[in-house]
C-alpha cells in the first residue's frame, strides 16, 4: 500500500495508525493496529468511528495483510471478523464485501492493496461530491445545527454533513454552527467542535435539549445530518437523538438533510425497521471519560438502556444529499433512487 494520511488514520509504509478519538479534543494519541484483533478493540471502543471510517479501517489493514503474504483462507476469515465488529453502519460491510470480491478473485496480494487504495480514495471523492452538492442548498448568513460527528474524523476526506457544512463555510459568506454535544459520548461536543476549530468555522457547542428552543425563535435555517444506514425507502439510522432532531425540524418547518455516500444505502432493508441498532454499555450514560479519567455520577443500582442510534422515517427528511446528487420525496419512491 502506498503511504496516506487522513484526518483519523495514517500509514507511513510501515506502519498503520490510528487517532484515538476517545481521548481527543485534549490528547492526540496514534494507536498502532497490526492485527484484526487490534482494530476490531479500536472499532468497539470507537477510537475510530463514523460509517465511512470504520469501512475504511477495515479495508486497510485488510491490504496490509494481504501485503505481508497473509493466504486467501487468512484474508476471508479476517474479513469475517472484522464485519461483525459493528452492526448499524453498513458501509463496513459493504466494504468488506468488495474487500471480499478482491480476495476470492485475485491475484494476491496486489488485487486487494489496489482494492483498498481504491476505496480509500474513493471515500475522499465521494465526500467531495456531497459536500458541494450540500453547499449548494445553504445561504449566506445561515445558521446551521448539527448531531454527532460526521467530519475528517468520521470519513477519509472532507466528511458528509460536516464536509457541507465546511464547503458552505468556504463558497459563502457569514456561516454558523449550532454543534449538538450529541449525548452521551459528545461526539458533536468533543469531536465536531474541535474540527470546526481546526476548519476555523464560527460555532457554539449546545446541549441536545436546547435545539427546541433555537428553532423556535427562529435562529436555525437548516440541519445537516449524517447517516450510517439508509433503507431503500429514504429512511435512516443514524446517532442516537437524530430522530427527536428530525421531529422538532418537521414542527418548526426546519429544512432537515441527510448527508450521506452511496456506501451507506442498503438496497436489502425495505425500511428503517430492518436496520439493526447497536446496544452499548451503561457506563456510556451513567458517567463520562476521556482523556481526564472516568466518572459515573448516577447510582451504581440503577439499569440503562443505551441504543447507539435511532432511525428517522422518510417522511421527515426535506432532501437526501448524496453524491449522486441531492433527492426529494418524490424522487426516493422510485426504484433504485440513490444512483441517480
Ligand atoms: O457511534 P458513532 O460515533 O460511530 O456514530 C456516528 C454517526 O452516527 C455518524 O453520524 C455517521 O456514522 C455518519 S459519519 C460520516
């Protein structure tokens, strides 16, 4: 594989990196990961996360296995392994579905170094797309709101909503930011506010509760979301407290957007209730940690249900921004709609 760097992993010829967004905004740390094993711990404990990334990930240390001569019947059941690490985001499968083609056809191990490097670059053009074809939507002077993290941290490139978000900061003039903090691990709040700091982009981090009381004044022109799974019919999953965005958006008349590549439509669900939602732990939402430590603050006793995110019916999306180009209501009943 040739050398690259993107804005959450690295591969210096020898070896590959990645940024632990567990610790950030306050501590840049490269993890190595060598092994399926050590990339399935950083996927599960979202060291790295996002859709787009975590397919990414996969695919890369799938090419660098095949480089060091790893056999077909290694690579297949590394492959195995590492699409079971997350459920919801379906870009890692379909990745390691191609990753998969690659390994099955050959030959080895140039077939699969060139099929990762293309999806690498791939991710990077496809977040260019989307993000003009997002920018395109927005005005001077609009203040927009966003939910978890969907930026460089999230994507090989530029990003889905946060890529929009950071076009439209560049082609127009006087854009803002609401950054949902995004509960409960802050995904909006740690990660997104420190690359709109990175991106020089005007924001102000809010609580998730407060985007009521914006849209009701007044003082939000458009959300821009992500998404890690869409179903055939539009709908989509995407971080925990995107939906209660979408229904808020819906009562105040708020155009509301979904970002997302093409990686992300899954023709096989019908509709959102297909899309499996990954359960996480109840320490994510009884305490907090990150680079200062851990504190649980909420009695030891008391259970949590902690699902890592919600889907939102089609019926409340304003437009589909993908790079295939930006879709409305009427365009997402039409077979196969996200190609275009
Ligand atoms: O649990 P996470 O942090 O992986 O959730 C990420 C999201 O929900 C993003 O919005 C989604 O993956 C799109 S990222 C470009």
């Amino acid at each position: 594989m040739k050398p690259f760097t993107t804005g959450c992993m690295r591969y210096d010829g020898e070896n590959f990196t990645i940024l632990d967004q567990t610790l950030l905004p306050h501590q840049e740390t490269w993890l190595p990961c060598h092994t399926v094993n050590d990339l399935v711990v950083i996927i599960q404990r979202l060291a790295i996360r996002g859709a787009p990334a975590i397919g990414i990930s996969a695919s890369v240390l799938l090419g660098l296995l095949a480089k060091q001569g790893a056999t077909q019947t290694a690579l297949i059941e590394a492959a195995d392994e590492l699409r079971k690490a997350r459920p919801t985001a379906v870009n890692l499968m379909n990745n390691i579905d191609q990753m998969k083609r690659a390994i099955i056809d050959g030959p080895l191990p140039d077939a699969v170094i060139a099929e990762a490097e293309k999806l690498l670059q791939e991710d990077i053009e496809l977040c260019e797309r989307m993000s003009t074809n997002g920018a395109a939507l927005c005005q001077p002077g609009d203040k927009l709101l966003t939910h978890c993290n969907t930026g460089s941290l999230a994507t090989a490139g530029l990003g889905t909503a946060l890529g929009v978000i950071s076009k439209a900061h560049q082609v127009h003039s006087n854009i803002f930011v609401w950054v949902d903090e995004t509960r409960p691990l802050l995904q909006g709040g740690r990660l997104t506010a420190w690359e709109c700091n990175n991106r020089h982009i005007p924001h102000k981090i809010i609580c998730d509760n407060m985007a009521a009381m914006l849209m009701a004044k007044g003082d939000v022109s458009r959300i821009f979301v992500g998404s890690d799974r869409i179903a055939a019919n539009g709908d989509f999953a995407n971080k925990i407290g995107t939906y209660s965005l979408a229904v808020l958006a819906h009562y105040h008349k708020v155009p509301f957007y979904v970002v997302a590549p093409q990686t992300t439509v899954d023709p096989e669900c019908a509709s959102g209730d297909a899309i499996p939602i990954e359960l996480r732990g109840e320490h994510e939402v009884k305490g907090v940690s990150g680079s200062f430590g851990e504190c649980q603050w909420a009695p030891a006793q008391s259970e949590v249900f902690n699902p890592a995110f919600d889907v939102t019916p089609a019926k409340l999306v304003t437009g589909w921004v993908l790079d295939t180009g930006v879709f409305n209501q009427d365009d997402v009943k039409q077979p196969n709609w996200w190609l275009g």
